[in-house]
C-alpha cells in the first residue's frame, strides 16, 4: 500500500519491545533499543504523517508498522 510503511530492523540482543524506545522528531524518527550488552540506535525518515500502528519485536527483529 502507498500510504503504509514497513520497517525491519535487526536487533538480536535486545530481549523485549519495552527496550526499545521511540522519539519522534520533526519528519523523522529515533530508534533506541537497549540489550544487556549492546545499544542500537538509528533514524527514520518517517513523515510526520505517517502514525505508528505496530511495534513487535520478535526473535530479535523490530517490526514498526506506519499509516497515515
């Protein structure tokens, strides 16, 4: 769908979506996530737009699901 976006992250030390912080910032996003021995961060080019619909974390991938 055009007005979806889909990103995957690999996050394999983090153990819970509740490690992983989200921090909106003016057309982006700021990904954190907390292992017990490493840290990663990233930014997304996200719309402000765009909503968060879904954020999972399974098997050490990040799922965050966008909408508008």
């Amino acid at each position: 769908m055009a007005n979806e976006i889909v990103v995957e992250m690999k996050m394999p030390d983090v153990k819970s979506d509740k490690d992983v912080e989200l921090n909106r910032l003016s057309d982006s996003i700021e990904v954190r996530g907390y292992g017990q021995e490493k840290g990663y961060f990233k930014i997304l080019n996200i719309p402000r737009k765009h909503t968060l619909l879904e954020k999972k974390l399974d098997e050490g991938k990040l799922v965050l699901k966008f909408n508008i």
